[in-house]
C-alpha cells in the first residue's frame, strides 16, 4: 500500500516545524540566560557601585570607574549577546573564547572560572546552535531588561549618596555622643585617605607611633593613640551630623542603629575610598572586627588587607 501525499504532505510540515522549532528554543535559552546573568551583574554593579565607589569629587571619573568596574560584566554579556543574535556563530564563537580568557590570563581566580567562564562557555554553545525568532524582540529583551534592572536599583543608593553631609573638615575631632567621648585622629599616617591596605597589626602599630597631634610617626612607640574598639566604632556612628544612636551586643555579635549611619563627616570621609575600618576588639588570636561605614560589622583575619580598608586612630578626651 502506497502512501498518500497528504501523509507525505503532513511528515514533511512536521519535520519542517521541529527543524525550525529546535534552534528557536535553544535561541531563546540563550537570550534567557544571558538577560539572567546580566541582570544580575547589572543589580551587583549598581549596588556596589554606590556602597564602595562614587566617592571622586568628579563626575566624570565617578561614571568612568562605574562603567568599567562595576557595569563592565553586565555590559560585556549584553554586548555579547546582540552579537551573537546579529552573527552567531562568531558571537558564539566570541563567548566560549572570552569566557577562557578572562578567568585564566586576567583574574585566575576559581571564582571567575564559575561565575564568567562557565557561564560565557554555556551560552556560546547555545547561541552557536541557536536561531532566536524574532530576533529584534530578543534584542530588546537581552539589552532593555538588564539596564532597567540596573537603573532601578541605583536609584535609591544614588539618591543617598547626594545627599552625604561632608563638611571638609579634615583635622582631629573630638566627637561625644552615645555614650562616647574620643578625639579623632587628622587625615594623615593615622586616618589614611588612600591605602595600599593594611594589615591589623599595621594599623595597631602605627597608632602606636603616632605624635601627640596625631600627624607624624615617631621612631619610638608613643602610645597615645590607638584603634577604637568596636563598640566605640559602632556608637560613635553619624547620619546627617547627628549620632545613629548605634549599639553594640557582644554576645550576639551584632550592630542596631536607631537611623542607618553613612560615610559623612565628621567620622569618615565621602571622597576617600576608604569604606573598612579596623577595630581594637579582637575575639582570638588571629581575627578582629572590621566596621563599615554603614553600620555594618565584620569579622576578619587579622593579616587581611584590601586597598579600600583602613583605620582611624583615637584618643581618650582630657
């Protein structure tokens, strides 16, 4: 018995549709996974960007370290993506090669290798075989929603930054309130405004060498300035110039503020880099706390250092 050309017909529709069907539905994988990952680097680079960047008193180097430090993943899987959907192959092609050179020739990290080479690897294949329809709907979607997450949640942080008091006053201060009475060391070897990092015995021996103005080092130990305590740090939190009525519970390790304290003077300085402080209080041998600007505490290892991480040396009132 022959077959009929209606089935001939009905075989060759239905081979026809699941050939076109198969690349579209790894085409839009891809450009789902892609916003995905965007996405996220878009809300990381906004968030981070105004907790430890924005500080330059320039706009124009504000917006440049935003782009290429913290916007830079987000823009590079959009860029990839529209790419891919306007040449996949070579866009394809462009992933996998950039998702095996950035982990191991620029930051050779185990990190990197997870969260952009495997990544980057992943989506090439799928738009190498991939046929997004329609592609412009799928440019929109990779480039729009990515940047809408980023704008969205930088708002909120933008609009707190504007709104830092900084009263350029840079010199000791003594500043009382909650419970505290310290005089706060001058912009200088002991409030660094810029660091290559240091360590906490480095913070704690420099205080220790520290003058009686608090702006040179002596070659003996002077003893007169030292780190805050935590619990100094965290009551001695600022919003607006007032005090963030901060307190500190040893037993659960943990910060509350009646306002949530910022990077403003007359505590810390908004156009320094500096977002970590070392403190005096120290749990074992080898850990101390750290605060954060905004209220935050953190446990670390004493031999720690990162480029915006610091100290601010005090002194007792008399």
């Amino acid at each position: 018995m022959k077959d009929s050309p209606v089935a001939h017909s009905e075989l060759n529709t239905d081979l026809s549709v699941r050939t076109v069907r198969g690349p579209a539905v790894l085409g839009w994988m891809a450009v789902i996974c892609s916003t995905l990952f965007a996405g996220f680097w878009g809300f990381w680079g906004a968030i981070e960007n105004f907790h430890e960047g924005w500080y330059s008193t320039s706009l124009l180097q504000n917006l440049g370290l935003m782009l290429i430090q913290y916007l830079s993943p987000m823009l590079l899987f959009v860029a990839l993506a529209l790419a891919s959907l306007r040449w996949p192959r070579t866009g394809g092609g462009a992933h996998i090669l950039v998702g095996a050179l950035l982990p191991t020739l620029l930051m050779r990290t185990t990190v990197a290798v997870t969260v952009i080479g495997v990544p980057l690897g992943l989506l090439g294949l799928l738009y190498w075989f991939g046929r997004p329809t329609p592609v412009r709907r799928a440019q929109w979607i990779v480039a729009g929603v990515p940047l809408l997450i980023a704008v969205g949640f930088a708002i909120g942080p933008a609009v707190r930054v504007a709104g830092r008091v900084d009263d350029g006053i840079r010199s000791a201060r003594a500043i009382e309130g909650n419970g505290v009475m310290l005089v706060w060391a001058p912009e200088g070897p002991g409030w660094p405004a810029t660091t290559h990092g240091y360590t906490w015995e480095d913070a704690r021996d420099i205080c220790a060498h520290l003058t009686e103005d608090g702006t040179g080092i002596s070659d003996v130990p002077q003893n007169l300035w030292r780190l805050p305590t935590v619990d100094e740090a965290v009551r001695s939190m600022v919003r607006h110039g007032t005090n963030a009525g901060g307190s500190w519970d040893a037993a659960t390790h943990h910060a509350a503020y009646t306002v949530t304290p910022d990077k403003e003077t007359p505590l810390w300085d908004p156009h320094s880099p500096i977002i970590y402080w070392w403190t005096a209080t120290t749990p074992t041998e080898s850990t101390a706390y750290r605060a954060v600007y905004n209220g935050g505490v953190q446990l670390v290892h004493k031999k720690s250092r990162m480029g915006d991480w610091a100290f601010r040396a005090v002194k007792d009132m008399r």
